[in-house]
C-alpha cells in the first residue's frame, strides 16, 4: 500500500495518504478523513489553529461531525482498510 505525506501550506498541518485513504492532521491529531467508503470532518474541539485547518478542509461548519462520531466513523474505517 503507497504511503505519502502533504506538509500543507500552514504550519502544524499536514495530509498522509494511505491507498485511498487521505488522513489530514492538526499537529498528532487526525481533524478529518476522506476514505474509499466514507469520510469526515470533526468539530472544533481544540483550539484557533486547528480550526483554522479545519476551515481550509470544510468552510461551512454544518456538516462536521461531533468529536465521538467522527472517532467511530475512522476506527471504522480504518478497520475496514485492515489498518
């Protein structure tokens, strides 16, 4: 499985691509997720610069997802993924 890294155009951010999993991390912390069969956003449950990110991910803040859901939706996924 191809394994590759996007720094990002801000500090503290980047994206990892995994096949075709995409993982965008604020610092360690995966934010959102795009995956084969679903994908992602998490609330802002930190701080300015991580939400700064998660603007650049998703601008309108009505779909993201709470921080236990977004959790259970990328366990799920990744266990799919055998990861």
């Amino acid at each position: 499985m191809a394994v590759s890294i996007d720094i990002g155009h801000t500090p503290n951010y980047a994206s990892v691509y995994i096949g075709n999993l995409v993982l965008h991390f604020s610092y360690r912390t995966v934010i959102a997720f795009d995956g084969p069969d679903d994908g992602a956003v998490s609330e802002n449950v930190w701080g300015p610069t991580t939400g700064k990110h998660l603007n650049r991910i998703q601008p309108g803040k009505s779909q993201r997802v709470s921080r236990d859901e977004f959790t259970a939706r990328l366990d799920a996924q990744l266990a799919k993924l055998g990861l």
